[in-house]
C-alpha cells in the first residue's frame, strides 16, 4: 500500500529512540507481504521458548474490516488474514500492545493526496546514561503488567474506514506527530515540580485520537481498549 513504507520507518525511528523504549535491532521483527498468521505464530513461540518474550508492541498498517462471525480481521498479505480474536490468543502468555491502523468496515479507501516524504524522528545525541535510563523505566513500566493483559489502540471505531492515502494512515501519523510533541514538552518541563517521565500510550492515543477526530470531522474516531491494569508507557523523558 501507498504511504506505508513511511508509516514503517516512523515507527522504527521512534521505537529506536531513547524516550520510545530504545529498542534494539534484534528486538524488532518486520513483515511487509511475507507475512501469515503461521509465520507470526511461529516467532511469537519461538521467543516464549527462549524466554525473550516479556512483552510485545504490535504494530499493523494494511487493510483491514470487520467480519459477521470471526470480528476485526488483518490482511497479512494477498489472501492471507487473521482475526484479532486470534492474535490475542497468540499474546495469551505475554504483555501486549497491538497499534492497529486499518479500516473496521468492508468499505476501501480509494488512493489519493500528495505523497507525506517527512520523516518525523532523528538519531538520538543523548548520552549513554540517559539511554540506560530511558530503557530502564520503559522495561519496568512495561513488566508492571499483568502477563496475558492486551491492549489495543484502534484507528477506528466499529464500522467505519480508516483515512488511508498515498501519505500511509492519518492514525499512525498523528500518534507520532502527538508523541514526538510530548517528547518536547517534556523536556522543557523536567525540573518542574511533580513532574512525570512516562506518558502512557493512552494518554498519547487520548490526544491522537482527538486529533483525527477534528480533522476528519467526525467520521474517523480512533478508539482503545485495555483491561484495568498498569497501562503500558509509551513516551519517557527522565
């Protein structure tokens, strides 16, 4: 899909960053068309037998709809799709946060708009320490979780489509758009009294969903759903 390839390195630029979890290279797996729910399947057993599985960020950009029986459906790939029902079955035994921009309705989006070449995240100058410290309290806010907890932020509510174009999904643009924001604000306020270092990814996704809201008056409104735990963080500036 147009827009996606750019969708994907924005994710990795802020997942790469201190303040997104400073995830290793190693620690990300990405799939474009060779994916299925065999091969998802696969790795996700494969860590959980090795025990490097303490949690997981699941991120879809692609098409997606809603299904009578089996419920919000993910095309992997050409004739390849899978359920939610079955990736959280998948993420039974782990922490997870799936991000998922794609349309709930049968209805496709048609193609169009400018192409969006902005990236939005650069190589972090912080030094080590800062580095160290970033992961850590990401690790230790992830892992306060209960195992099995799944959350889920949706680019969409039920039945409706998804603004996908030649600029990748108006979902994942706006939550990064909204997160890198935070980063900022953040950093102007570190010494300030009772200041916080992690934002959580709803609180992110509050904002975010806001946003599209307004762009789109009204006819996109991204939503989650979490069960009543310790929320996973999102953005940490220490």
């Amino acid at each position: 899909m147009p827009g996606i390839a750019l969708d994907k390195q924005n994710y990795l630029d802020f997942f790469h960053l201190p303040e997104g979890g400073l995830w290793e290279c190693n620690e990300i797996q990405c799939y474009n068309d060779n994916c299925s729910r065999e091969v998802l399947s696969s790795y996700i057993l494969s860590c959980r037998l090795t025990q490097t599985l303490d949690y997981v960020v699941l991120v879809f950009c692609g098409h997606g709809y809603t299904h009578e029986v089996y419920g919000q459906m993910f095309e992997l790939s050409p004739d390849n799709e899978i359920s939610l029902r079955e990736i959280m079955q998948m993420m039974a035994y782990t922490r997870c946060l799936m991000i998922a921009d794609s349309c709930r309705t049968i209805v496709r989006m048609e193609d169009g708009g400018q192409i969006f070449r902005d990236r939005l995240f650069t190589e972090s100058r912080e030094d080590e320490r800062y580095k160290a410290r970033c992961h850590d309290i990401y690790d230790e806010r992830f892992k306060l979780m209960s195992r099995g907890s799944f959350c889920i932020g949706n680019a969409a509510s039920f039945n409706q489509a998804a603004n996908e174009n030649n600029r990748g999904g108006l979902y994942s643009q706006v939550l990064l758009k909204t997160a890198k924001d935070i980063i900022n604000q953040k950093r102007l306020e570190q010494r300030t009294p009772y200041y916080n270092s992690v934002s959580s990814f709803s609180y992110v996704h509050s904002l975010a969903s806001e946003a599209v809201s307004r762009e789109t008056f009204g006819r996109q409104l991204p939503t989650y759903h979490a069960p009543r735990c310790n929320q996973p963080p999102f953005v940490v500036v220490p």
